[in-house]
C-alpha cells in the first residue's frame, strides 16, 4: 500500500476546480472523465469535485477512513489537480497536519 493509500489528507482538505474538458466525455478527459454528477459548476470554465469546499472538506470520491485506508473512485479518470498533486508539495503536509497526521 501506497503512503497515498493510507492517507487521503489531500482529499479532505484542498478544493478541486478544474475545466469541464475533463468531464465524461470532455475533449481532455483521462479515462472515462469525470462523472458530471461528482462535481458541483462553479463558472463556465470551471467545476469543482463536489464536497471539496464544504466546511468540513471531504472530496465525493474519497473512499474509506482518513489516516487508515483510502482510495479514490474515480482514480483512472480523476481530474488534473489530483494527478498533479503527490507527496513533494508542501500542501501534502500542510494537509496532512489539518488532519493530525504526521508529516512525511
């Protein structure tokens, strides 16, 4: 298992915007795109995974517990800010510590 797979911080913690070309069906989509009904529209040219800007930030797709077991739903087909994220940000550990983890 991954350190990603046991962690999922950055799922719980960051907003994921991204452009509509990466939807299902979008000119730009990884996979099979990312189902429409897992986003929330924010502009013409943005989306955002639904749950990402709520109070207590959790990202729909994050399947299983926080600091245990994680893994995403939509993995193969996950948006550009997921797949440009890894554990060399800065932002990792900074989600990390919202989510009283240790850091990397």
């Amino acid at each position: 298992m991954s350190v990603c797979q046991s962690c999922g911080a950055c799922c719980a913690t960051f907003r994921v915007d991204f452009h509509p070309v990466e939807l299902a069906g979008g000119a730009f989509a990884w996979g099979a795109g990312v189902p429409l009904e897992m986003t929330v529209p924010v502009t013409a040219n943005i989306v955002r995974m639904a749950g990402t800007d709520a109070a207590a930030p959790r990202c729909v797709a994050l399947a299983g517990e926080i600091g245990q077991q994680v893994s995403c739903t939509i993995y193969d087909s996950r948006p550009s800010p997921c797949r440009e994220f890894d554990t060399e940000h800065a932002a990792c550990n900074r989600a990390r510590q919202r989510c009283g983890l240790a850091p990397l």
